[in-house]
C-alpha cells in the first residue's frame, strides 16, 4: 500500500470516527450518519489499496 493512499484511508478513518462520535455526544443525527459514511469510506479505501498489494506479489 502506497504510503500517502495509506495515510489518506486512516486519515478518513479517524476522521469519521471522530465525527460520530461527536454527532452521538450532542444527539446529532446527520453527524452521526456523516460520520459512518466518512469512516466506510476510509475502510474501502484501505481494503482497495490491500488488494492492489495482494496482485502486485
């Protein structure tokens, strides 16, 4: 996985994460949704990236 792909994906991560759990804290719906959609996003970045690394061998 190419370093900048890889940061890029748990960067996404953390950021959904982080935005989650914000919207739960002050009873924020969309936040929370935001947040869910963002941290998938990151998890199918990082899963992408793997499977390139999986053909290259």
């Amino acid at each position: 996985m190419s370093k900048d792909e890889k940061g890029r994906a748990k960067t996404e991560q953390a950021k959904g994460k982080l935005k989650e759990t914000a919207g739960r804290l002050v009873g924020n719906e969309r936040l929370t949704s935001e947040g869910r959609a963002e941290a998938a996003k990151g998890d199918a970045r990082q899963a992408k990236e793997k499977m390139k690394d999986m053909f290259k061998r």
